[in-house]
C-alpha cells in the first residue's frame, strides 16, 4: 500500500528554522516525483515545487522560490522541505504528494496526512 | 501564467446533479485534475486526464473539458460528497508550473 506518512505538527517562532519530512512507503521511492503544496488557513491550495528523488532535480514555483529549499535521502526514502528563516506568513498546512504518469499528464495521486505549521511570537 | 476561476459554492439537494465549473483561457487545450478535499482531511484525486477516474472513485464522479471551461459532474451527490473541489492543470508555458483553481465548496442540502 503506497502511504506518504508526514512529520508532526509545529509550533514556531518567526526567524526560527525548520525542517518537515514525508516518509514514502509501498512504491519505489526513485520512480515518482515528490511534490509539495501550502494550504494557508481558510485557503486554497498552492503548488510549491517538486522534487525528483532519484537525482535531487527540483522545480520551484517563483511564489517560493528562495523561501524553502526540497531535498531527499533516498536511503530514508523521505523528503524533506525546510526553511531557514520563519516568518507569521508561513504559518499553514503543508501537504506532500507522490507525482505520477497518465497516459497523458502528471497528477498527484497520493498524498501525506499534512503537516501543520503555526509560526508565531 | 494560467488562471483558473472556480465558483466559491455550490449546493445540491441529495440524489441531484452536481456541477462544478473551471474557466480558464482555452483550457480545453490542457489536462485538468479533479481534487476533493473533506474537511480536515488531505485531497483526494477524483478525476484525472480530464475525465478518468482513479480505481475506488465512483461512477458517479465525471469530467469533461472544452473550450474555456472543464467541469467535474457528480450524479446522485450524496451527503458524504459534501467537501471542496479543486481543479488543476500543468501550465508547461511557464516552466512547468501547476495552477489550482480557487475551489468550490460543495454543499449538500
């Protein structure tokens, strides 16, 4: 059974850093994208990039390019999404989901639990 | 980049037709994903390639894309559809990017 199992939730204070994880099981791990994407409070979702496990290659959306940074450890078969400085605004959910092919497109077929970040003073 | 317009709302009576709308400039010529999203929980892809269906998605669940609007149906909407639905596209134009509608909260009467 493919799961995406993600780290627990967070409590922050602005300027702090962080790192969040999502463990992969049930596929291999080397094969599929991993994607990450933020769902403020009350909001919609917002793609924030992807990641290619078996290389590292990353795909950042501008909106948060140069905020966070993806990477990997394949011998964990996690992901990882961390941010070096915390700001009020990043406080959200943050969602992890395995990239597969169709036979025409890329969708996100499963997806982790969420973990929730609350950033504040 | 692409811009895709969802209706904040829709309400259905159970045993009706539910649909929700996805506008956006020619979307008709791109792939839309449909995603649910019970509250408090995690999405769920409920259609894929414009109008597939992932295994364990039931029939009832549908999609269809043309021109400048994709729509997901929902037939016979029951009370546990009650959720909010995104929509989602690949806009590789711009560096590969995915564009999300703004969802549409689904509401059961």
């Amino acid at each position: 059974e493919v799961q995406l199992a993600q780290s627990g939730a967070e409590v922050k204070k602005p300027g702090e850093s962080l790192r969040i994880s999502c463990k992969a099981s049930g596929y291999s791990f080397a094969s599929h994208w991993i994607t990450w994407v933020r769902q403020m409070p009350g909001k919609g979702l917002e793609w924030m990039g992807k990641i290619n496990p078996s290389d590292s290659d990353k795909n950042y959306s501008p909106t948060f390019q140069g905020r966070v940074t993806f990477s990997v450890d394949r011998s964990l078969n996690t992901a990882y999404m961390q941010w070096s400085s915390l700001k009020a605004s990043d406080t959200a959910m943050y969602y992890c989901a395995r990239v597969s092919e169709t036979d025409y497109d890329d969708v996100f077929d499963y997806w982790g639990q969420g973990t929730l970040v609350f950033v504040s003073s | 980049s692409h811009v895709l317009t969802q209706p904040p709302s829709v309400s259905v009576a159970p045993g009706q037709t539910a649909r929700i709308t996805c506008g956006g400039n020619n979307i008709g010529s791109k792939i839309v994903h449909w995603y649910q999203q019970e509250p408090g929980r995690a999405p769920v892809l409920v259609v894929y390639d414009d109008g597939d269906r992932p295994s364990g998605i039931p029939e009832r669940f549908s999609g269809s894309n043309s021109g400048n609007t994709a729509t997901l149906t929902i037939n016979r909407v029951e009370a546990g559809d009650e959720a909010d639905y995104y929509c989602q596209v690949w806009d590789f134009s711009d560096d590969h990017l995915v564009v999300f509608g703004g969802g549409t909260k689904l509401t059961v009467l």
